[in-house]
C-alpha cells in the first residue's frame, strides 16, 4: 500500500518544495482545513530536523495569517506519533 502523504493527490497540493506539502484536506473537518505534511518520515514535530522545523514555523505563520484572515480564530493540531499499545 503507498503513502497517502509520500504520494498525494495532484490537484489537492496547495504547496510543494523540497521538504514540506501543503495539502487541502479532501474531508476537510471545518472549511480551510489544510494539512502541512514533511516529505520525510517524522513520527512528530519533535523529530523535525532544525531546516524542517524552521521551514514549518515559516510556514504556520503564513498560513495563519491567511486563514486568519478569511475566517478569524485558527488552530494549529499536531496529530503526532500514537502511544504505543
């Protein structure tokens, strides 16, 4: 099975460079629900190489300003590693 998030779908990338997506989500949970998802593997954030990381804290703010914008409050949610059982 391939990764939904190593290859996903064209017309649903808003932004690509080398390291980063950003996807609008196709079963968004509230309109302008958007995914920011690395090229590399991570189990969280806290795995993030320094350039990710700095590449993503660029990118949240951007995006929070835009969404801010359009729609006033905005959340940012990592969804993060699950507890192992």
């Amino acid at each position: 099975m391939q990764c939904i998030f190593c290859n996903p779908i064209y017309n649903l990338i808003l932004y690509e460079d080398e390291l980063i997506y950003i996807l609008a989500d196709p079963y968004p949970l509230i309109e302008g629900h958007l995914m920011i998802i690395s090229k590399i593997h991570y189990g969280c954030v806290g795995e993030f190489e320094r350039n990710v990381f700095s590449k993503l804290e660029a990118l949240k703010a951007n995006i929070t300003n835009m969404l801010s914008t359009k729609y006033g409050a905005t959340t940012i949610y990592e969804h993060g590693r699950p507890d192992p059982v």
